[in-house]
C-alpha cells in the first residue's frame, strides 16, 4: 500500500530568527512597480565594469543548483564578440521546490530588476523570462505591463512558457525550448555561454540568483557579505518539507540545520536524516543537522544544497523507501535521449524497490554500489549524476537500514507508508498566489 506524504506549501513564509529579510519583505503580498522603487530598486547603473567588480567581491553564487560564482559568468559572456541574450530561469523543475515560482509570483521586479542589470553588464537589450508556471507567468506580464513605456528599464523581454518537467529547467533544455525545440537538454559543447539562444552567447541565470543581483546592487559588496559565510554569502530560499508540509524560508547562509529546525518548531533530535537539494544531492543522516549551510561545506560532506529544497525523514520515514522513491521518479522522468541515463536509473530503481520489499541480494547491492559510481558524468545533462548521489549517498549514510532492509524486518515499510508520486512534491496551488 502506498500511504500519501504528500506536502503542500504552507501559506507562512518565514524568515529566519534576527535577521533583516531580503526577499521575503512583505509576506505573500504582491510588490508592484511603484514598491519595488520605493525599496530601492531600478536604480540606475552607470558603471557595469565597476558594478562586475562588485559581483565578484560580493561572491555571489547562482541559485539554481550549481552554486556557480556569478561574476565568472557575467564576464564570459560580456566578454564574447557581437550581441547577446540574457535568460532569467524560473522552471524550476525541481519537485519539492517553490522558492522560484514564489519569486515570480510575488516579487517579479526584483528579477526583473536583476534581468535588467545582467543584461547592461552583458551589453545586450535582449532578455527573456523561461517559466513554466502559469499565475508565475500573469505577474511576469503583469509587471512588465506597469514598465511599459518607461525609458529608464530599455530592455526587450519575452516570456517563454514550457510544460514543467524534472530536465526542463537544465540551461540546454532551456536554451533549445526558446529556440523553439523541445524543452530537452542537448549535447555540451557548446554551452549556453558559447552559443545559446538564437545562435547568441547566453547567460542563463536563475532568478533567485537575478534577485539577489538586484539586492547586491542595493547594498553593494560589503552589505552584501553583512550575512553569510566567506564562501557563501548573504540569504537563501529554502523549501522545508516534512511530511506533513512545506515552508518557505529565508535563511542566512552559515547556520545549521539543527538551527533552522528548531527555530521552526521542529525536534532535530527526531529526525533520522534529510533528502537534500531537492532529490539531487541524495539523501544524508542526522549528522547534518550541524553542518554549517554552506555550498562548500556541504560538498566536502558529500552532499550539496542544490537549488535550497530540504525534505526532513521523519523517525517514521525510511531512507530506503525514500531513496527508491526518487529514483523510480528518476527512472520515469528522464528524458530518455542518453542509453546510460534512460536503462541506468531504471536499472538502480528495481534494485531500491527490490530493497525496498526486502527482496534484494547482496548481488544486486554490488551491482548498485558499482553503478553509482560507474554512471557518475554520463549522459547529457547531470540528470544521472543526481541519480548516483542518490544511490551511493544511501548506501554510505544508512548502511543500518540497508543492512535491515536484507534481514527484511524494517518496521517503518511493514506499515506500507511511502512517498507519494513525486515523492515529497510540494504542491503550490494557482489561488495561493
Ligand atoms: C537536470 C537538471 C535540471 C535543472 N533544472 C533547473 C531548474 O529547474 N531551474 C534552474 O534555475 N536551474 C536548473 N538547473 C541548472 C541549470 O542548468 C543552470 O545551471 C542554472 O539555471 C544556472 O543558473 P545559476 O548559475 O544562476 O544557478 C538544472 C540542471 C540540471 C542538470
Ligand atoms: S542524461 Fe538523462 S535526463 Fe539528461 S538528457 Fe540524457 S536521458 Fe535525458
């Protein structure tokens, strides 16, 4: 039987204890033109080398997973010959995030706002929204309505609307459902950067990472950095689920999560460990809860935050059920172009299901521990590298429940209660705008 832990996105946002919001100003109010200005915002840039300088010095990372400087891309695609395209990401195909199309929906100006400074440091007046978000799409148009006719924003966008899926929101993906093709990722190289929308050189940066371009824009480097870590800085919007639902918070860089959880009410002490980065940074084991939430950090460990989605197991919920959950997931949403990805994700999820039922052999233990490492960097996109994290961070954090899972006697299956299809999928409903 498979029992519902579905999650549905909590009307609250929250900001995280003693800090001055950076995004999350103003609830769930919708911001318009006229706010966004009187909170600082579209002010006029009259120096982009300067302003670049101020990008690299803020050390400003991209949000959409990658944890890639900002500056560093900026500045390849200012630095390519003849025109270009600047793309704001907001698919966000990540299931058990929101973060993105909460941006879109509530506080557009400030991507805008981002889109707009990216595009003068690139040189270019050619920028387009990538969503796939239907009320996230009204409010991109909504606002682009108030700028109509106003000199001092200059830039061209358009919006292109996809149907979601787990790929569509990789930049090739992107890149080619704009020229467009199908929302599928594509062989690299070239990478966006080099040769992306209409032949152009690209930059593809995901709108929190556009809002906080904006921000840094307000604050300058220094006020930037007044939170986070050297290595990370400044605020994040994670996505915090657990069973029985999901928050959006903005949390400083730095903190931990036995921090964040207590916080927001919840026992760290009964937790048995948490899916991270959405579903692809795997999952991990109490020992979490003191890592400092930092890109670094998290990768020396052996996980990542990806795009800031935290799922919370529950003392209730099991690390081998969860893991073989994404990894069907994996399995089905794949975009079937690359024989490694489409028959390897498949091939790990019978082996997790298998374990799942208690029904595997240490054989097939081999064969998935060899697979997770073996298919790492394969395929076209990174869809099969967040597949292996998922298979060989199980394996190496939650040998316990492994091992019980071949005895056969793991009490939280018996009860039958796994994630729902997509696991932990937090569900954002159009009327909770
Ligand atoms: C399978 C896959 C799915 C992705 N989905 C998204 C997405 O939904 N939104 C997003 O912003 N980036 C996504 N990315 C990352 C993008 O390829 C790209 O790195 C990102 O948009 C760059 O923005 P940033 O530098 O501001 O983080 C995905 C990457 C992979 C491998
Ligand atoms: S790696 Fe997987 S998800 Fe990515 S393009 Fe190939 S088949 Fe599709």
């Amino acid at each position: 039987m498979t029992l519902s832990i579905g999650t549905r996105l909590n009307r609250n946002v929250l900001v995280y204890k003693g800090i001055q919001p950076r995004i999350l100003v103003d609830g769930n109010n919708y911001e318009d033109a006229s706010l966004y200005r009187s909170r600082g915002g579209y002010r006029e840039l009259d120096d982009e080398v300067a302003f670049l300088n101020d990008v690299s010095a803020s050390g400003l990372r991209g949000r959409g997973g990658a944890a890639f400087p900002v500056a560093v891309k900026l500045a390849s695609v200012r630095t390519a010959a003849g025109d270009s395209v600047v793309v704001a990401n907001g698919e966000e195909g990540e299931p058990t995030s929101v973060k993105d199309r909460w941006l879109l929906r509530h506080r557009p100006h400030l991507v805008l706002d981002g889109l707009r400074l990216a595009a003068q440091v690139v040189g270019t007046m050619t920028a387009v929204v990538y969503l796939s978000d239907s009320p996230a799409r009204d409010r991109v148009e909504k606002a682009l309505e108030e700028l109509r006719g106003d000199a001092s924003f200059g830039l061209q966008v358009t919006v292109v609307q996809v149907e979601p899926s787990y790929v569509a929101g990789e930049e090739t993906a992107a890149v080619q459902a704009i020229n467009g093709g199908p929302a599928l990722p594509t062989d690299k190289p070239p990478r966006p950067f080099e040769e992306g929308v209409a032949g152009l050189p690209t930059l593809v940066n995901n709108v929190e990472t556009l809002a906080n371009l904006a921000l840094l824009h307000q604050l300058g480097p220094e006020g930037y950095r007044r939170v986070g870590t050297d290595n990370s800085p400044g605020t994040f919007l994670m996505t915090l689920s657990t069973a029985a639902g999901a928050s959006l918070c903005e949390v400083p860089f730095g903190v931990t999560l036995r921090e964040v959880l207590s916080w927001s009410g919840i026992d760290p002490d009964g937790v048995r460990g948490f899916l991270m980065g959405g579903y692809f940074a795997g999952v991990i084991g109490p020992r979490a809860l003191d890592l400092s939430l930092d890109y670094d950090v998290y990768a020396s460990a052996g996980t990542g935050l990806g795009c800031g989605a935290v799922i919370i197991l529950d003392e209730e919920t099991c690390a081998v059920a969860t893991s073989a959950a994404v990894m069907t997931y994996f399995g089905r949403e794949n975009a079937a172009q690359c024989g490694s990805c489409f028959n390897g994700t498949s091939a790990m999820a019978n082996v997790l299901e298998s374990l799942r039922d208690s029904a595997a052999d240490l054989a097939e233990l081999d064969r998935l521990k060899r697979w997770s490492t073996f298919l790492r960097g394969r395929g076209a996109c990174g869809t099969l590298d967040g597949a292996t994290n998922v298979a060989a961070s199980l394996l190496r954090e939650f040998p316990d429940s492994v091992e019980v899972h071949l005895r056969g006697a793991c009490p939280s299956c018996e009860t039958g209660k796994f994630p729902s299809y997509p696991p932990y999928g937090v569900s954002y409903a159009a009327d909770d705008v």
